[in-house]
C-alpha cells in the first residue's frame, strides 16, 4: 500500500530553478535528507558533505528526447508522445489530446489500426496495446521516415500541465547525458540528476566519491494509471560492475541517482551478490517484498505519493522513514516533480 498524502497544487515546480531568481543554477535546489527515520535539511551544493570518500554514485547516462509530436487522426487533433523503441522496429507511443493551455491529457489510444498522420509525411499506425490490462500505451508502426529524425525535426519534451510553459530540450538534459548512436534516449528526463552541475561533479571526485554510468532509457510516465513501470531498455558496462563491486567490498556506500539507476543495477546483480555486465530489457519493478541487493541509498525527486516507484523508496528506506520523509516535505513546502528539491536516502 503506497503513502496516502495529497500534495497541494503550489507546491509542483513549475519552472526550473535557474530560472526562479538572478544567480541561481541547477544546484540551487533543497535537499530534505533521510538516515533511517531521522529527516535533516539541506541544501543540494552540500552533498559532497555528506558522502564520503569510498562511496559510489551510480548515474543514468540517458539523454532526454523530444519525444512529443503533434499529429491528426481523421480531423482530431492529437499529440504524440514516443516511448520505447522495439526491437522489432516498431515503437511504443501514446496518443494525447491537446488541452488548449499547451500540454496534454489522457486519451484513449486504440483501436488497433487507427492512424496518426505526422509531418514530414510519417505515417503511424497502431498495432496492439503494449499490455494486455490497459489500452494507454500502443505498439506502433511508423512509416514514410524515421522516428529519431522525426523528433529532432519536428518533436519537443514531454511536459505536464503543472509546468508553466515549453522549455528547450537543454533544459531537460542532465550533465551525464550522452547522446546514443542509435537515437535511442529517454521519453522523460531522469530528473534525479538534473541538479548536478560540472562544478559539483569536480567537487565530488576530488573529495574520493566515485561515479558509474549505466544507462536506462525511461518511457513515459504513468501517473495517470498509477501503473507499475513497463520494460525498459538498459545496460550496465563491466568497467561500472567493477566499480559497484568494488566500492561494496572495500565499505563505501553505493547511492543510485533516480530510480531509473536503481532498476538498471539491481536487474544486473546475480544471485551471489554480485553486478555483472548486462545489457538488454529489464521488467524488474522493486519493491518493499523483493529488496535491493546493491543499492545503499538513492538519491531521487519528490514524486506523487501514488507512484509505483514509492514501492521502490521504501524497500531502499523502508516506509517508516518514506512516510517521516514526505510529511516533512509537505510541512516544509518542498517542491514537486522533476524542476522540484530531492530526497537523499542514506543508510
């Protein structure tokens, strides 16, 4: 059973932080920090404070797309928001229905067969829903050019109504975004990162705190449906197996960036314990029931209390300190969502 709170609508960030005040940078942000059931208060340019030589940050790699494009079935209107490229070609979308004030709301997606009419002459056509127990997400075939082409022409960055207005795509680019020979990237920013500035970084190395990149490629949210994450594509290298591997056997800490590094380390971690290269698609959805294995604490946003990845903080926190942690951020008006404070879990 996940936290039953409500978040006042004032307190969802509506604007990133840089652009709150003359001065301000991305790591600007608050931090509301978590030891056990102890809740302290920080500012985000302390973390180098609070780690410790020997500890490992494992940060996601993925870089943002802009993965919403506008398109027209029949004579409706509608926006596109690409999600997960298949291995068959084919990719995994959701169709939106434009709001009137700039962003989108939930829409029905089928049924299979109808299509998208996009520009430049791509066509989409559905195909079959991606699960079974909810017609959301399609599988789609795009014709007439490709999708990676497609949103660097023609897309922008998925936003929500919460947000004030459109960003650039930079604005939703993390500093440990690298761009994929593929095209392939994120639906949504890992915005667990998003306050890391290069300055921060250096501080970090040069006080012993080592970083390990992994990539997940993270589709659409699902907060409408509150459903739990759909399979994604991920990888972790061998040189960063090493490094996890390694920090634990020598007594640092290993604290996952997002929630996005905590599915990707913990769907590469075999039965002894141990992180192996591993690449591929992972279903792994965390929970309180089964555990983490690797991580020892995990750096992350502050996110709708009915979000399936709350499951995931408290088997990293355990729900006692999840349910301290929210109430003091609710008390302290933090803010919400991915231009909003974080969260630092530490053991």
């Amino acid at each position: 059973m996940t936290l039953a709170v409500r978040v006042p609508e004032e307190l969802s960030a509506r604007v990133p932080i840089e652009q709150r005040g003359p001065g301000l940078e991305r790591d600007a942000v608050r931090m509301l920090v978590s030891r056990g059931a102890e809740v302290a208060h920080h500012a985000f340019t302390e973390l180098p404070l609070l780690l410790r030589a020997g500890d490992l940050l494992v940060v996601n790699t993925s870089a943002t797309l802009a993965a919403a494009v506008d398109g027209w079935t029949g004579h409706a209107r509608v926006v596109v928001h690409f999600s997960t490229p298949g291995d068959d070609g084919r990719w995994a979308v959701e169709l939106r229905e434009p709001d009137g004030r700039g962003t989108t709301r939930a829409r029905a997606g089928g049924p299979a067969g109808r299509a998208v009419r996009l520009p430049g002459g791509v066509r989409l056509v559905l195909e079959e829903p991606l699960n079974r127990h909810g017609a959301r997400l399609w599988w789609g075939q795009v014709s007439g050019g490709g999708v990676p082409e497609l949103l660097r022409e023609y897309g922008r960055p998925i936003r929500y109504a919460y947000t004030e207005r459109d960003q650039p795509l930079s604005v939703y680019q993390t500093v440990f975004a690298l761009p994929s020979a593929d095209g392939a990237g994120s639906a949504e920013m890992p915005s667990a990162a998003r306050p890391f500035t290069a300055r921060l970084v250096a501080e970090l190395v040069s006080r012993g705190v080592q970083f390990a990149p992994v990539t997940l490629h993270t589709g659409v949210a699902s907060a409408e449906a509150h459903e739990p994450p759909y399979p994604e594509r991920f990888a972790v290298p061998g040189a960063s197996a090493r490094l996890i591997n390694a920090a634990k056997a020598g007594g640092g800490r290993v604290v996952a960036v997002g929630t996005t590094a905590v599915r990707a380390v913990e769907s590469a971690v075999g039965t002894d314990g141990a992180v192996r290269a591993r690449a591929g698609w992972t279903d792994l959805v965390v929970t309180p029931e089964r555990g983490v294995r690797v991580v020892d604490g995990l750096l992350t946003g502050l996110h709708e209390p009915e979000a399936s990845h709350l499951l995931m903080l408290e088997a990293v926190a355990g729900r006692v300190a999840v349910e301290r942690a929210y109430t003091a951020a609710l008390q302290h008006r933090y803010q919400w969502h991915e231009f909003g404070d974080v969260h630092l879990v530490l053991p």
